[in-house]
C-alpha cells in the first residue's frame, strides 16, 4: 500500500506561497495517476481538498 497525505490541499498550498496552481506538479492527478501505473501501482483513491491531500495506491497483481 502506498499512501501520500498531505493537511493542505494544492490549491490551499499555492496560494499560501502566492503562485498558481502548476499543471506540471507530480502530485496532480493527471501526473500522478500514469506515473503510479507505469511503475506497477494501482492508483485507487484521490483526493485534493482544500483541507487535505491523499492519494491512496496498492500494487498491481
């Protein structure tokens, strides 16, 4: 099982550092979810609230 968490979501956290939001952050869905597969992960949940973020995987197989 593998599972990332953070108490601040990324939006929360860019604007606390005054920048916007990157599409090219690993941790965005649409980064992490083919980074996850293609090294044999099972991405299972997502979660990118304004008071977390928790990504949630198991080993394929």
């Amino acid at each position: 099982m593998l599972l990332l968490f953070h108490p601040s979501g990324h939006a929360e956290r860019a604007a606390r550092h005054g920048r916007p939001l990157d599409p090219a952050d690993l941790l965005a869905e649409h980064n992490l979810r083919p980074a996850l597969e293609a090294t044999g992960w099972n991405p299972d949940e997502y979660e990118d609230a304004s008071s977390h973020f928790l990504a949630h995987a198991t080993l394929a197989g």
